[in-house]
C-alpha cells in the first residue's frame, strides 16, 4: 500500500490538467466568468436548495478544499454525481465505482475528490483504491485530472489486496468484529468507518478501513483517515496505524501516463 503522507499545505489543482488514459481535455473557463442563467424557476429553486443543502455537509479545510460530513455517496450529493458521470464517459482504460465522496475544492468551477474501486479494461486486470480528482468547469464539462493509489493492483507477497466484494463493513461480519474490538479502548478520537477497501494476510489479518476521524475536543471538525485493523489469531484487534488523507496529492507523472 502506497502511504498518503500529511503535508500542511496542498496545491490547487490545475483546471487544465490530463492524464493519459483518463479523458478528453475540455475548455477552462476564465476565473470570475458567468455561469448561464437558469430560466426555469422551479429548477433554480432546487438547484439553489440542493446547493444549500451540500453546503452544509461542509468543513472547509487549508488549501482550498472542504471535507463532506454528511453522507459521503455519490447518490446524496447530486452535483458530485454529475461531475464524475460525465467524466466516467469519456474514460478509456479504466473503469471506476465511486465509493465516497470525500472533498471539495472552488476554483473557476469546480475540483472533486471521490474514493473509488477501479479496473483496467483489459483481460484479467486487478482491481485499485484510488482517490480520484475530477474538474467540472463553468460550463459544465467535467474531466479526470489526476489519481492517488491507496492499494494498488500488482497483488506483491505480503501486500494488501483490495475488497472485490461489498464495501459496507456492516456486511462484513469478520471485519465489523475487529474494528469494533479495536476501537473499544480507543482515546483521543472517536472513528466511524465508511467502508472497508482491503485485507492484507500476516499471522492473522490486517483490515483496511476508511474512517470519519473526530478528535475527542469541543468542536472538532471530522476528516477523512485510512485506519489499518490488526486482528490476531486468537481473535484480538487493535488499530496499528491511522493515516491521514490529504487531498490534493496525486501519484507521479510516470505513474499517470
């Protein structure tokens, strides 16, 4: 598993960035240019209530972008959905299941960092978890930017191997139990988990678990952490590493291309 390592600062993504495989380059529009009136009221009612709504499920965060505390699916966030389902139809070479959205960054539109299961579409190919950036410009085109790899598909000895199967942990009985146990006597912290990405066989099992991290002080503000499980053969757990997600890294260009 490629770690994601805390930075104190991220960089703004460039509108204009491709990546080879991902999508066709749309036009960026100019900071400060007009979006196109709605002319329907009924539908500039919803809009603006949808748009109130998101707002909300907010934190902003250093660098531009804002967590999502509210329900992170694609389904509960319908300008998300959007975005990533008209990049998704210009891919060529992979295929990706959103899992969460995770962020959300304003430039000259807007920047969109979403968890998702994907797979190379070629024979045999294993599955990844990779933070994928999405750019939707003011006109609404909306492309795949860039990439950061949780776990990857080469499948080493010894490495983690992606959940292929349901990611709700609440369906994953053996999973569910060792967070649980883990998490009993946990301090400083109260962890939610979101959704389990993969296992990773030693002498017992570590888990893999995306988190909603809340420190244990008023007025914490929840951020995203990849938690790692360890339960061992005797069928005690504990958590043996929590890293934190910072958005805005990506993986190398050599990587990308």
């Amino acid at each position: 598993m490629k770690k994601i390592i805390t930075a104190a600062m991220v960089l703004i993504m460039a509108a204009s960035m491709t990546a080879c495989g991902s999508v066709e380059s749309s036009d960026s529009a100019d900071p400060g240019a007009n979006i196109s009136a709605v002319t329907d009221p009924e539908t500039a009612a919803e809009t603006t209530t949808t748009e109130a709504i998101e707002e909300e499920t907010m934190v902003h965060l250093a660098g531009g972008w804002s967590t999502v505390t509210g329900d992170t699916s694609l389904s509960a966030n319908a300008a998300a959905k959007s975005a990533f389902d008209k990049a998704a139809e210009t891919l060529c070479g992979m295929e990706y299941e959103p899992i969460s959205l995770l962020a959300t960054q304003v430039v000259a539109g807007t920047n969109y960092c979403i968890l998702c299961r994907g797979k190379a579409t070629v024979p045999d190919a294993q599955p990844v978890i990779q933070l994928v950036y999405i750019y939707e410009d003011l006109k609404g085109n909306a492309e795949l930017t860039n990439t950061k790899t949780i776990i990857d598909s080469e499948m080493l000895d010894g490495g983690f191997a992606v959940n292929d199967g349901d990611i709700a942990i609440e369906r994953n009985e053996e999973v569910k139990e060792a967070f649980e146990k883990a998490t009993q006597m946990l301090t400083g912290a109260e962890l939610e988990p979101e959704a389990y990405l993969g296992n990773q066989v030693v002498a017992g099992s570590n888990y893999l678990v995306l988190c909603k991290q809340t420190a244990a002080v008023p007025g914490a503000e929840p951020e995203f952490t990849l938690a790692t499980v360890y339960s061992d053969l005797d069928g005690n757990a504990e958590i043996s590493e929590i890293e934190e997600i910072v958005f805005g890294e990506y993986d190398s260009t050599e990587d990308n291309n």
